[in-house]
C-alpha cells in the first residue's frame, strides 16, 4: 500500500499540469521519434531506434509515478494545520546548537521538496528529526557525519 502524499494545492496543480504535458505532448514526441528512426532501416542496429523506445519507456515511467502520486495526494490547507507545532507546511526556524548559526526551512512532501528554495522533506533526516517539536524543543538529527542537535527558535505557517 501507498503511503499518503501531502501536497499544497500550488503543488498538486503542479504535477497535474507535468502529468498533462507528459500524456499529450511527451508521448506524441516520443511516438514522432521512434517513427523517425524507424524509418532508417534495420531496427536490429538502430541506435536511434533503441534510444528512443528507452525515452518512451522512461515517460511511460514517470507518467505512471505522477498518477501515483496524485491519486495518494491530500491537498493540505494551511489555515486547518496546528502551527504551534512543527507539521507539514511549517515554517520552522532553527539553530545549530553547536555552532549557533539559524535557518529557516519549510517542510513539505517529497514531491515539492527543493533544497534551493529552503524546502525540505518531511520524510529527509531533518525533516524527521523536526516533526512534531514546539519552540524550544531539541531535535536531534542523524546525518552522515555523525548526529547534530537544532534547537526549534520558531514555527510558522504560510
């Protein structure tokens, strides 16, 4: 059984659009070249031909992710969520015990998750390791180099 995807409604469109575009013009690009290379002959030493039957498979393969995905998706409101605990969708500013320094992260699925833009999975470490703390509270977090210890400075939500 598939577990659930917590996802923001911003998020949820975002896959269904990715979804759309893969079904439609993925796949009709994809018919388009194994036609084309097709058409060059012996398809028994068709490095074209191989190459893109592999595309379509690949397509194929994230189509079938995104429609998993989307059919365990619950789209997530904010003004329904706990913000005095850090939940998915938080906002949780936190400080390195050890060295003091602060940052400030948003929790979100795996699906929406973006190290660039401060978002990181709940199911990451530190995603884990802060789910569930209140202001104030030590969140030991496991990482490769040994464990870390973050104190939660504060929790928003939006």
């Amino acid at each position: 059984m598939s577990s659930i995807n917590y996802l923001t409604k911003e998020g949820f469109e975002r896959l269904k659009a990715e979804l759309e575009e893969m079904k439609t013009t993925g796949r009709a690009e994809a018919a388009r070249a194994i036609a084309e290379a097709r058409e060059k002959g012996d398809l028994s030493e068709n490095a074209e031909y191989d190459a893109a039957k592999e595309a379509q498979g690949m397509l194929e393969l994230r189509i079938n992710d995104l429609e998993k995905a989307l059919s365990n998706a619950r789209v997530l409101d904010e003004s329904q969520l706990d913000g005095s605990k850090v939940t998915v969708l938080s906002n949780v500013t936190i400080k390195n015990v050890k060295s003091g320094k602060e940052i400030t992260y948003k929790l979100v699925s795996e699906s929406e998750a973006d190290p660039r833009e401060k978002k990181i999975s709940v199911s990451s470490p530190m995603g884990q390791g802060l789910l569930g703390k209140v202001i104030g509270d030590i969140a030991l977090v496991q990482t490769p180099a040994g464990n870390m210890e973050f104190k939660v400075v504060n929790i928003s939500l939006g």
